[in-house]
C-alpha cells in the first residue's frame, strides 16, 4: 500500500507527539477508522493511527490521531494502550468522555 506525502507528514507528527508526550519512540502499524457517538450524535469520526511502542515500561501501543480545536486549528492527541485503553475505539472513547467531562457542549458540534 503507498501512502501520500500528506499521510506520511501527519504520521510523522503523531510519532512526535508520541515522543514529546510519552518519552517514547514509535513505529506505525496501522490505521483504523474510527466513530464515536453521544446521546445519538456523532462527537468524533475519523481515522486512528496505530503505533508499537518501542521500550515503554508499561505500553506496548499508542493510538493518536488530529482533531479539530475549538477555533477552528487542528492538533495532535496520542493516547497509551494501557487498560482500559486496548484499542484505537477505546482511545477515542477516552478523550471523547474526558472532554465532556470538561465542557459538554464542545463535543456536540
């Protein structure tokens, strides 16, 4: 499978991320699209990008994907498959439910 320049510039970001967040280096094995919904709406739907963690004392896997800010930029959020994060679903599951927790209104759009 060939990937884009474009695809390949935003893994490149992710793994970074990764690397900043988490003190960890990562190599991508995947993608996996990915829908989260709340109260019958959509909050999120996109595509998470997989990666191996290499030497984590406590993951194996990070799931991270970009996401629309609130005005309107995008950033890069990358979550740690530690349980009961085990899957990319999960990991949106998470940030989705944590964001609501923070303000509910923003997820609704």
């Amino acid at each position: 499978m060939t990937i884009s320049s474009a695809h390949r510039d935003e893994i490149q970001q992710l793994r970074q991320t990764i690397r900043e967040l988490h003190g960890r280096d990562s190599i991508h094995t995947g993608s996996e699209p990915v829908s989260e919904w709340f109260q019958g709406r959509p909050v999120w739907d996109g595509t998470v990008e997989i990666f191996k963690l290499i030497n984590h004392p406590q993951a194996k896997f990070a799931y991270a994907w970009r996401r629309e800010t609130d005005n309107g930029s995008r950033t890069c959020v990358a979550v740690l498959g530690i349980d009961p994060i085990k899957n990319p679903a999960d990991a949106v599951h998470a940030v989705a439910a944590q964001a609501r927790k923070q303000s509910p209104d923003d997820l609704a759009r």
